[in-house]
C-alpha cells in the first residue's frame, strides 16, 4: 500500500519506510543513540558524531562505555527505567539527556538515547520564555474569566408594568445592531443587568464582556486600565505590560459604567478610539485595534453636565446614538412585589432555604414605599428581613421600622388622638435614644430616665427590634 512507503501525492516520489525512518534518524538534531540490552552500540547518528568529534560508523558495535563519557544506557538496559531530562557531563559541559528502555514482551531489547539540549543553560532560557509565556496566558485567563462572565439576560429583568416591558422592547432591538448605547437611570435600577442582557442577546455574546467603572478607579489609573500599558511605562509597572480593557473587549462588548464620572481629559481619547477603533498603550508606540460594541451607563444628567463643560458634547452624541432610560421602582409599583419574590426565590436558593412566603401587609408595606434606593435597596431590605425572620414567612415584623412609618402615619392621621400621639412620641423618644446609643440599652434607659427593665418592655409593646432599624 502507498501508505507504507510514504507516497506522496501528485509529483512527489514514493519514499521507502526504512529510507524514511533512516532519514529522520540523521535529521534529529543534536543526536541521538541506540544500544541493545548489553550496552553495545547499534546505532549512532551524524548529527551526534559531529557534535562529539567522532566517526559515527566506527561507533557502531562499541560498547556505550568506550564511546560516550558517563554513558548510562547499559545501566538503563539493566533496570528498564527510563531516565528523563537528566544532566549528563561531557568534555566539562554540562547537557540535558534522556534514556528511555525499548522493551519487547516485557524484556528490554535496546534503549534509545537522545541529546535533548546542548547546555544546561539552554534550560534555563527555555524556562523564563516559558515563564513568561505562563504569565500572559494567566493574567489574559484572569481578565476573560472576569470580565467575560456574564450573568443576566433579558430573562432576569422582572416586571409587567408598561414602563418595564416597553424599555425591555427597546432593548432587544438595540441587542440586533451594533450601534453604542447609553442607559440611564438612578442608583439601583439594574443598568449593568440591561447591559448586559443587551450582550448576551447579541451576536457577540461568544466573545468578552468588559466591564469598568470609571467612577472607581483613580484618574491617574485609569488611562492605563482602558487603554493598557507596555513595559517600563511607569514605575511598577509589569516588566511584560498589560492590556488594557479596550484591547480585552475586542469582537466584544465594553461596558463604561459611571460614565459621567469620567475625567475631561481622557474624554477625547475615548472619543477617538469610538471613531477609529484604535488605540495605543501608555508608553508604547505601536498603534492596536480592537473591534467592540459600546454600552455606556450613568445616573447623571448630561445634558447638564455639557452645560457645566464637565462632559464633552461630542462624546455625548457618539454615546446617545441609542438612549435607554430605566424607570425606577415607584415609576412601576406593579412591579415592586414581583421583584420582591423573584428576590426572595433567588436568597432561599442560595441559603438552601424552603420557599419564604410574602404575606399581605408586608406586601402592603413594600408597595407603599418610593424606595428611592430603587431595586439595590429593596434586595438588601430583603436579605436583613430573612435573618430576623422565623419560619419561613416574611413578616412586617421582619421589615425595617422607616418602611412602616408611612403607614402608622396614614392611619394616625386618619383618626388622630391624644392617646395616640403620645404613643408615637414615645416610640419615637425610644427609637431615637437606641440609635443615639448605639444600641446600648443601659445608656438609652438613662437617657430617657426610665429603668432598664421598662425599656424592655416599651420595646415590646411597640414591636421595636433594633437590630433592623435604620
């Protein structure tokens, strides 16, 4: 068959097995040897000879001994075990080897010896090529396992209300193109869980999600985080450098959270990349590209900022090319119950918790409110309700006294009295008193000039639990 003489296609000769084992066999470079069971020399490539200064044919039929200094092939002949990337002296210098028994019906038949480097220190150098190789790849593993790890989809974002379910609309559409986005909104509505739905929707959701708060780093790291930086660009500096989070984004998404807090001076280099797609790294000369979608986020208005000339008009019309405006909660009370048992779902989960039930006048209470902290507040209101919490249903005992406060007005002013009103001063007097003392309930009694154990008491007739209170 032409496969066992080595044929090849079209104009290229056949090659004889044993013409083509022999070839390769003087082609290893610096050389090889090969012995039988006894330490006698069966073979003895070229490349070998002249690397030792000897006539590779009058080596054959020697014993390894006479031809080799410190030879070990017959010892290996003998114990059958191999010997792997091991230092051998010859002539005062020292080579890596190896030795490995060729073993038949489980008898050694001969060993085959190759030099694998020349000089130890070639060793060495190949260490530190790959040690920088291992560097890069795990600081580029480090930066995707982090920034390309997304989380949400459209399918995370909860609600029925108009508001929430035309934006989402909006959204999707905006996941079809690869214009930049701009997503507005205040603290806690969940920009970066649009974003990033908006990513994962995509037609780039295989490659990275980038993602920088530009409100969190210090303006004179930040250059270097967006843009990276080659070795020796400042003291402390990585000695191979390091990309920056534009370069990370490539074929991606780049998402610049807190994009109103972005310094005036680096507004027009991030202009400049949104244009031309390219960029350099601080201190280095060579010019990179890198091809991402953008999806910018901030709680500003900056329109007013452009007035205030803290924010370029330019960069704001490359941004708003696709405006995205989340409503926040009390724009969608509907919602505000939905989200809570999505919440609560997601926290008995990861508690290994059984299903925490909502009951009514908790949900009352949670509907009442503005929550001005939006969606952040309302789980982190959940998350202290669960650890006071008996049972697995969710009180308005278990909610923080300032979300009932509305209601226990409401009803004072729908029938107010004397009785009633000296009541709340009270509850209020004690509340005011543990806040001011941290909790102590030694010092609060003192302070309101009642003994410690009425204080106990008054907590209980008034359902005060400081622990929750805020």
């Amino acid at each position: 068959m032409a496969g066992k003489t080595g044929t090849d296609k079209k104009n290229h000769k056949a090659i004889p097995q044993l013409e083509l084992s022999e070839m390769i066999f003087e082609s290893l470079y610096p050389g090889l040897m090969i012995t039988d069971a006894e330490g006698y020399i069966t073979h003895f490539s070229k490349p070998y000879g002249r690397f030792l200064g000897l006539d590779p044919e009058k080596q054959i039929g020697r014993h390894c001994t006479e031809a080799v200094e410190n030879s070990r092939m017959h010892i290996v002949a003998k114990t059958g075990k191999a010997e792997i990337n091991q230092s051998h002296q010859i002539k005062g210098e020292s080579m890596v080897v190896q030795r490995i028994p060729i073993k038949k019906n489980g008898e050694v038949v001969a060993v085959f010896g190759q030099v694998m480097f020349k000089n130890v220190k070639d060793v060495g150098k190949l260490a530190k090529k790959l040690s920088l190789l291992e560097s890069k790849v795990k600081l580029y593993e480090e930066e995707l396992i982090n920034l390309r790890s997304t989380k949400y989809t459209f399918d995370s974002i909860i609600g029925r209300s108009d508001p929430i379910v035309q934006i989402k609309n909006e959204a999707m559409k905006a996941s079809s193109n690869q214009f930049p986005v701009l997503i507005t909104g205040e603290s806690g509505t969940g920009k970066e869980l649009f974003a990033q739905a908006i990513h994962q929707a995509s037609n780039r959701n295989m490659y990275p999600f980038v993602r920088i708060n530009c409100a969190a780093i210090p303006k004179d790291l930040l250059e270097s985080e967006l843009f990276g930086y080659d070795k020796g660009a400042f003291t402390g500096a990585r000695s191979a450098g390091k990309p920056g989070k534009i370069e990370l984004a490539n074929k991606g998404t780049l998402f610049l959270d807190e994009i109103g807090d972005l310094p005036l001076d680096m507004q027009p280099k991030l202009l400049r990349v949104l244009e031309e797609k390219e960029f350099e790294r601080v201190g280095g000369t060579r010019v990179l590209s890198s091809e991402f979608r953008l999806i910018a986020a901030t709680n500003q208005n900056l329109e007013a900022a452009i007035k205030e000339r803290t924010f370029r008009k330019d960069l704001f019309y490359r941004l708003n090319v696709i405006p995205i405006r989340i409503p926040p909660l009390r724009e969608r009370v509907e919602d505000i119950v939905l989200i809570a048992e999505h919440l609560l779902e997601q926290m008995a989960s990861d508690l290994t918790m059984r299903k925490i039930i909502l009951d009514a006048e908790a949900r009352k209470v949670l509907v009442n409110f503005e929550w001005p902290g939006n969606v952040r507040e309302l789980s982190n209101i959940l998350e202290r309700a669960l650890a006071s919490m008996e049972g697995d249903t969710l009180t308005c005992s278990n909610l923080p006294y300032y979300l009932h406060r509305l209601k226990e007005e409401e009803q004072e002013q729908a029938s107010p009295n004397i009785k009633d009103a000296q009541a709340k001063a009270e509850k209020n007097a004690i509340i005011s008193a543990l806040e001011v003392c941290r909790n102590n309930k030694s010092s609060a009694a003192q302070r309101l000039g009642i003994h410690r154990t009425q204080l106990y008491k008054k907590m209980k007739k008034y359902n005060i639990n400081y622990n929750y209170l805020s």
